[in-house]
C-alpha cells in the first residue's frame, strides 16, 4: 500500500476513534449525572432502555451494538469514581 494511502486510512480511522472517544465520554457523564440524581434504580432502567433499543439496531454491514460492552459501560457506572 502507498505511503499516503495509509496515512489517508489512518487519518479516517483515528477521526472515528476520536468520535468514539467523545461519545463515550459523553455517555459516561451522563450515566455519573444518572446515577447522582435517581441512583442504582436510574442506571437498571437506563441499562434496560438501552439493551432493549440495541436488539432493534442493525446496519447494512449487518454488525450489532456490542452487548458486553454495553454491560461493562453500566456496570462502571455503577462503581464509584
């Protein structure tokens, strides 16, 4: 592969781990936000609202939401920081 080839793959390939990075941030500080305000019952039902709406998503690339990730996010939320 061409030198700038890669490094075009590369550039795409971190903007995407940057967006991850930020949206996983933003989760975490969201579910902190949660769990400080409605407690363990605000992180079950935030847990349960989103493994039930990531059984409904798909792509056309048929890849699925990461279930054991999703388990770990909460069950860090639910840990104190």
């Amino acid at each position: 592969m061409e030198t700038q080839q890669y490094r075009e793959i590369q550039k795409v390939v971190n903007s995407h781990a940057a967006d991850i990075q930020a949206l996983t941030a933003m989760v975490y500080g969201l579910l902190a936000q949660v769990h400080g305000s409605q407690g363990e019952e605000g992180i079950a039902a935030a847990e349960a609202r989103t493994m039930t709406a990531s059984k409904s998503m798909g792509s056309a690339f048929g890849v699925r939401p990461n279930a054991s990730l999703i388990s770990q996010l909460f069950k860090s939320a639910r840990q104190p920081s």
